[in-house]
C-alpha cells in the first residue's frame, strides 16, 4: 500500500504539473475511452469510480465545462445519460495518457526485471478480476503491452 501509495502521489504530480488536468480526471477520460460507442451511462461511472451519483455529476459538470466530455441523450431510455468524450477530450486522453504511460514506466517499469513486470501484470490482473469495473484491469493490461519493462 505505501508503495501504492508513493507511486501514485508522483503520477499525480507529473500529470498536474504536464498538463491541465489532474489524475482523477485522467482516469474518467480512460475510463470512457474504454467504454463502448466510447460513452457510458453516468450512474456507471459512479459506479466504477466509487463515487455517489451527486459526486459523480458534479465532477460531470466540471469535466463538461471544460469541454472534455459531452452528456448524450439515450436513445432507448429518455430517464438516461450518457457521458462521452469531445474531440477535445480525446486530444487530452492521448496527451494525459503519454505522461502517464511514461510515468508508469519510469516509477515502476524500469525498477523491474521482465519477469518481475510480467508477474506484477498478472497479480494486477487477479487482483482486479474480483473487482467490480474494467479500468483497472484494462489499464494494468495496457501499460503492460504498451510500455514493456527493460531488463535492469
């Protein structure tokens, strides 16, 4: 958990710090990458995030008055909204996730030998199988095929 923990506050920096968004925020914009028709219902975030549903649409609002994110009418249920990336959200995705990806690398992938990454992937994968959610899984999935670990 410290190690987590650490790991973590250093991404956070790096993304404050490279970019106008925080890692928070990096990580819905991963999340709806993901999703498919690359948009999801509001109350699933909430869901994947952890969040409340109120907590979710405040940060909803914030994503969409900076114009990242878009709300989209469902077209079989009027009750429902989808939340889905702009154009200027993807752009910020592909830029975010560069400092992240590199980050990864940097903090955790060049600490590890091939087989230490490959074992680290594989228990991230375990782990995140008996978790509600695919960001987790897809991003330890990605950064895994993406930024493969140099031998130390």
């Amino acid at each position: 958990m410290i190690a987590f923990t650490r790991i973590n506050a250093v991404l956070a920096t790096e993304m404050d710090d490279e970019t106008e968004i925080s890692l928070d925020w990096y990580s819905i914009l991963l999340m709806l990458s993901q999703a498919d028709g690359g948009a999801m219902r509001a109350s699933d975030m909430a869901d994947q995030v952890g969040l409340s549903r109120s907590a979710t649409t405040r940060l909803v609002d914030r994503l969409e008055d900076r114009g990242l994110v878009e709300r989209r009418a469902c077209g079989t249920d009027r009750r429902g909204t989808f939340v889905g990336l702009t154009s200027d959200g993807e752009e910020m995705f592909i830029r975010a996730g560069r400092v992240h990806l590199r980050g990864i690398d940097e903090h955790v992938g060049s600490r590890l030998t091939v087989a230490e990454a490959r074992q680290l992937t594989s228990l991230l994968s375990k782990l995140a199988e008996g978790v509600d959610g695919t960001a987790l899984s897809m991003l330890s999935e990605k950064t895994a095929t993406d930024q493969p670990a140099q031998p130390r």
